[in-house]
C-alpha cells in the first residue's frame, strides 16, 4: 500500500487566521478533541503509521556545514515563514484518493466557533524502495 | 490470560538466567543474545504448552544450547568452545548477586545514557527489542543497533563481570540510580510525543528500582529513588485531563491518586531519611512525600518543601531545583519574592520554557495578567511536550478570557501559531 505524508504548515486557512493560542479555551478544546478523535479513527482503520507535532520555530536551529570546518549553527528558521511545516501524519493507504479524503478531514479541523478552518493541506506520497 | 503470567516469570528470570550463562562463557555479549532467543522462544510455546516445571533450568538450557551451537559454528572460537566443555560447571551462586551485577554492567558509565537505558531494559528487565524500540518510538533496527553497540562498547573496555571494588563502588551504583531514574522519566513525562504517560516505562522502572532495592535495602539512595518513583506515579491517573492536557499538582483530583502506593512510598522515605546523610534523591522524595500527603492543595507544607529544596539546592547546581525553589519561595513569601530568585536564572535556564512557564505562573498568581499570558504563550512555544502544551495553551487562552472584558492588547506568538492544528 502506498504511503503518503500530509502535511501542515503555519498558513491559515479560509476559516480561521487566528493562530489557536489566541482561541477561546472550549474552541481549542473542541480542535484538540478533533485531532485525537481522527488520530484514533485513523489509528482504528490499520492506516495511521505516525501523527507528530513539531516543537515551534522558536527553538529550532538551522545548520550548513562544509563537511570539514566546524558546522555554521543559527537559530530560526523564523517565520514571517507561514510556509513553515508545524506537523505531519503519515498514512499507509489503499489509494491516493483515500489520502485525499484524510487529507480533507484535516482541513476541516475546527477552528474557533467550530467553524472548519480549511486549513491547507499537503499531500506527498512516500517513494519506495525495492524490498 | 496464561500468557501474562508466562511473561512476567520470564521477566523476573531474565536477568537471573542471564547471569547464570554470561558467568558460564565469560561472555557477555554472545550470553545476551542467547538469553533474549531463549525467552522469546519461551514467549511462543509456554502460553501454549504451558509452563515447564523448572522454568529457570528451561530457560538456561534453552540459551546454553543455542550459545554452544553458535560457538560450534565459528570455527575461530572452536577453542575456546572446548575449554568450556572442560570446566567444572561454575559454582551456584545467588541469583540476585548476578541480576546485581548485570545492572551495574548494563548502567556502566562508559555507555551513553540512551544505549545503557536499551540494554538495562533488554538484560536486565527481560524485554524484547520491539519492546524497547517501542517504547521509545523508534524502529526496531535501530534500538538493535543501539544494544549491540553498548554491548561491543562493554567488551572493549574489559570491564569483568563482577560487582565493582569498594572504590568505585558509589560512582558506579550513582549511574546505575540514574539510568533507572531516566527510564522512570521518559516514562513519565515523555521528552518529546503526544502521550503523556508511556506506562510501560514508568512501571519497568519502579519494577527494576524494587528489584534494586530488595538486593542493597541499607542504601538510602537506593530506597529514596524507589520512594521517588512510587510518590511521583502515584498521581498519574490525575495527571491527565480529557484534552490529554497535563493537569497541574494543584489541580489535581486527590481522590484519583493512588493511596497504597503513597503510603508504600512515604514510608520508604522516611526510613531512608532515618538514615541520618542526605542524598538527591530522597530529598526528591520526601518533596514528593509532602505533596502526597497533603489532603488538599492547600494544606501543603511549602515550609517544610522550602526547607528541602534549600538543601538539594546545596547538593546539585542543577538550575531547575533552583527554579523549583523559586516557586516554593513563591508559595511562602508571595510572587514577588518568587519572581526575584527566578530573574537569577535567566541566564542558566535562558530559553527554556520551564522558566516561562513558572514566570507566567507566579505573575499569574501576582495579578498580573497581561505579563502572565505573555509568559504562558512563549512557554507554549517553547515546549517540545504535546500535553504540556496543551495545558500552556489553555491556561493562556482561561487568562485571556477572564481578562477579555477589559479587552487585553492581542498577545502575538513569536513564530505565529503554535501549530494552528493538532497539538
């Protein structure tokens, strides 16, 4: 079965451009709910291979080395960067089109007042490798 | 299920069997790998064909039959093959001298912290590599060739199989207390990942610290982490709320708590604390102890807490007892003199969200919402835990709303949302 990356960055969608820190507490319930509610379904199905959050941009590091002088560390990336990826899932699917239809469950994510976010979502298949 | 009955006997031999065949060879490394094919064979037929009568003799048979048939394929090791066939069979000595020695092999301060927690676990713990790998979220292959390396790392540095001389018989058991401390907290408050509590871990931990402690009962180090352990997990089934947000200590259902093993624990403490020298750990405890012990939030003794963290203070530099003495300040002398000590840590705790997040809660607690929330937001930002986020999040976004009548300025995120989405 082919494998697919969904993928999430910072962006905001057509439904919502507050970022969730500033919701009201019972709408980032209501998401957090949401997301634990489809990792499970997914999880149930056989699909789910993995579902991770990345820890924010504010403690990551970008580094460029040469391969021989010691490697050039920075902090950051910083957004203005709403391309940024916040986080993926990884599924083992029968087909690209039921990737798309997980893909348009996470969109509809909801947002504050429970008004779906549309949130855009990334779809990467996963190449594979001879066994 | 006769299966888990089959499976915790299998733990519980592990280490012993191991002991009894890494002695016979004189090899560690090959040893280990037997002991771990033969438990796995025993995983498959014992729940099945039940368990043989001598299990501990099936289990070292099991393994001395697959090790020997190893050797006998290696025609370099011939030799030596025969010159074991040869030997008297070693002498019988108490199994938990060797479960003793394994763990102060397998905690060796040679080893990484990571490759001495994957093969305490394997070696000493019984569990197979897909367990340990995961547990720890991470391919099979890989937790492989993380113990093989810890292994051939321990056949380089000649270390023997026996229990360390009296010299350096402290550092040793220190990294053998850290190693089971670090399997507790991974357990308990996963590093990085989405569930809070990976009880498998925790409860392997308090399962070896048991273990550790019936073999050294005297050592009050010993004593105090397992009463650490057992104060600290108690609280688990409260820890979590309905988001999977961690829930604070002060928030905390008591009633979920579990009494047995608080009392279980705050016992230990105190024969440890009896002892008369102080050591980290059991002044870790009987923080604990004081927590568990307090029926509501309130009653809480942040004196006597106070007074223990001025002495961990005094035995470690490490930053965050610093932090933690900062909020029992706090809970004494009011936030402003909390606040004061946490300004002395910026440097040493500089970025890291622990230091938000107490800073938040002490402005929090001195009234002043709009630097708390500011603080709850970039300890969000910060935390590489998910449920820590979660609460961070919420507590920002309960502030936010309290305070919203009197229309706060919005409080932007460095590096915008935190993740619009899952947490």
């Amino acid at each position: 079965m082919p494998k697919y990356m969904l993928l999430q960055s910072y962006s905001t969608g057509a439904g919502c451009d507050v970022p969730i820190g500033e919701w009201p507490l019972e709408d980032i319930r209501a998401h957090i709910a949401f997301q634990q509610a489809l990792d499970d379904e997914l999880r149930d199905k056989g699909e789910l291979v993995d579902s991770q959050g990345l820890a924010g941009p504010d403690v990551a590091k970008t580094v460029v080395s040469d391969g021989k002088g010691s490697p050039v560390v920075t902090d950051g990336p910083y957004p203005e960067g709403k391309e940024l990826l916040a986080g993926y899932r990884l599924v083992d699917v029968e087909s690209e089109d039921r990737a798309l239809e997980i893909a348009a469950q996470v969109s509809a994510a909801p947002g504050p007042a429970g008004v779906p976010i549309q949130h855009p979502v990334e779809v990467r298949q996963v190449m594979s490798a001879p066994a | 299920m006769p299966g888990e009955g089959a499976e915790d006997l299998l733990r519980t031999l592990a280490p012993q069997v191991l002991g009894v065949v890494a002695r016979r060879f004189r090899d560690f490394d090959a040893a280990e790998d037997a002991v771990q094919e033969a438990l796995l064979a025993a995983a498959r037929s014992w729940p099945s064909d039940g368990v043989p009568g001598n299990p501990h003799g099936w289990l070292i048979q099991a393994a001395v039959h697959r090790l020997t048939d190893r050797l006998r394929s290696e025609q370099a090791r011939r030799r030596r093959e025969d010159a074991v066939a040869q030997e008297p069979p070693p002498a019988d000595v108490a199994d938990t001298d060797d479960t003793l020695v394994l763990l102060f092999l397998c905690c060796h301060p040679a080893l990484t912290p990571a490759s001495a927690i994957a093969l305490t676990l394997r070696a000493v713990g019984g569990l197979t590599t897909a367990e340990i790998a995961g547990a720890f979220l991470v391919p099979e292959a890989t937790m492989a060739q993380r113990i093989s390396r810890a292994k051939a790392r321990i056949k380089a540095s000649d270390v023997p199989f026996r229990l360390p001389d009296d010299s350096e018989r402290e550092t040793r058991l220190r990294s053998v207390l850290h190693v089971l401390y670090l399997v507790f907290n991974e357990g308990y408050t996963s590093s990085a990942g989405g569930r809070l509590h990976r009880t498998e871990l925790s409860g392997e931990a308090i399962r070896l610290a048991r273990l550790l402690h019936g073999m050294l009962p005297s050592d009050g180090e010993v004593t105090g982490l397992l009463a650490l352990m057992l104060l600290t997990d108690a609280r688990r089934p409260a820890r979590t709320g309905p988001s999977g947000e961690l829930v604070p200590l002060a928030e905390q259902d008591r009633a979920k708590w579990d009494r047995a093993q608080i009392r279980e624990g705050v016992a230990l403490v105190t024969e440890a604390l009896a002892r008369g020298d102080a050591g980290e750990y059991r002044l870790q405890a009987a923080i604990a102890a004081a927590h568990d012990i307090a029926p509501r939030v309130e009653d809480t003794d942040w004196h006597q807490i106070l007074r223990t963290y001025r002495l961990l203070e005094r035995m470690t530099d490490n930053p965050v007892v610093s932090l933690n003495r900062a909020i029992a300040t706090a809970m004494v002398h009011g936030p402003t003199a909390g606040l004061a000590l946490l300004a002395a840590l910026d440097d040493r705790l500089a970025g890291h969200y622990r230091l938000d997040a107490a800073r938040a809660h002490l402005l929090e607690l001195a009234g002043d919402v709009t630097a708390a929330v500011r603080h709850y937001d970039a300890a969000a930002a910060r935390t590489a835990n998910t449920p820590e986020q979660r609460y961070l999040m919420t507590r920002a976004a309960r502030l936010r709303k309290s305070f919203s009548s009197t229309g706060p300025a919005a409080v932007q995120v460095p590096g915008g949302d935190l993740r619009g989405s899952r947490s």
